[in-house]
C-alpha cells in the first residue's frame, strides 16, 4: 500500500502518542495536519528537526494546523524526548510500523556499511478533511520545517 498525494489518508489502527493521547484517522482531519516520520529520538538530526518544528509551532497553529512527529521508538521514549525538548506537540509511537507502513516511509538504508531497514525521513502535510496535499521525502533537515510552514501559508 502506497499513499498518493491528493487521495484520503489510508484507513489505520489506533495508535498511541504522548500526554496519554491515542491517535486514529479522525485525529487528523477537522484541521491541517503535518506529520513527520523521523529514524530515532534523541539522534541529532531528529532531535534538531524536532526543535525546528517546536520553534514553529505558534506559526502552524495559527494557520489551524497540528504537528506530530511519528517514530518507531517506545511511548516511554517519546515521552522522555518530549520532555527534554519541551515539545508542544505530541509524537506517535509506531513500534509495529503500521502508520509508517501506510506512508511508505520503511526504507532499506546503508548504516556502517551495513543494509538496514529503517524510517526514511520524510514529511506529508494534511488539509482538514483527511486529504494528503503536500509530501517530502528524503528529507534533509536544514530549513525543511521552515519550508513545510511556507508550503502551508502559500496553500492557506
């Protein structure tokens, strides 16, 4: 299953995030929706791509859209990353790779030298009724949150 940019999201199973929050379909629509799949918590890039966004949070909600970070790692992960960055948003814990699965993000990758698979970061941008407007892929952190928000206020 591949998602294709201006079609529903994929239909997937509740999943938990931080702040004892559970996330299903639904959670995503009402308002525009960014979700960004990142390798690991507290690695540098994902931790740098992480602050970038919290810095921008106040720019996206004003533009009536939520943030979540979507990742592999535990829920008690997540919830110490949250805290130690101060995150205003909540992130998803996908240890089963479902959502991550629904986004075509798993991805066979080289680390030292070896195959892997693992999350390719990347990001998609959701309007309010659940529709896939806007996707990155390979993405590569410098300006990449800044670039999400102009793609948003030129859609807005």
């Amino acid at each position: 299953m591949s998602i294709e940019l201006n079609t529903l999201i994929p239909e997937f199973a509740p999943l938990q995030a931080t702040s004892d929050t559970e996330i299903v379909p639904s959670s995503l629509t009402g308002q525009f929706s960014v979700l960004y799949f990142y390798p690991k918590d507290s690695t540098p890039g994902c931790t740098t791509e992480s602050q970038d966004f919290s810095s921008l949070h106040g720019d996206f909600a004003a533009l009536n859209c939520q943030i979540f970070g979507v990742s592999r790692d535990s829920l008690k992960s997540h919830e110490n990353f949250k805290a130690k960055y101060d995150m205003p948003f909540e992130l998803i814990s996908d240890p089963d790779e479902d959502l991550c699965n629904a986004f075509d993000v798993m991805k066979m990758k080289n680390m030292y030298g070896k195959q892997v698979r693992g999350v390719e970061r990347s990001t998609f941008l959701i309007d309010p009724n659940g529709t896939l407007i806007a996707e990155w892929r390979k993405v590569k952190v410098p300006g990449h949150a800044d670039e999400v928000l102009q793609t948003l206020k030129d859609l807005s």
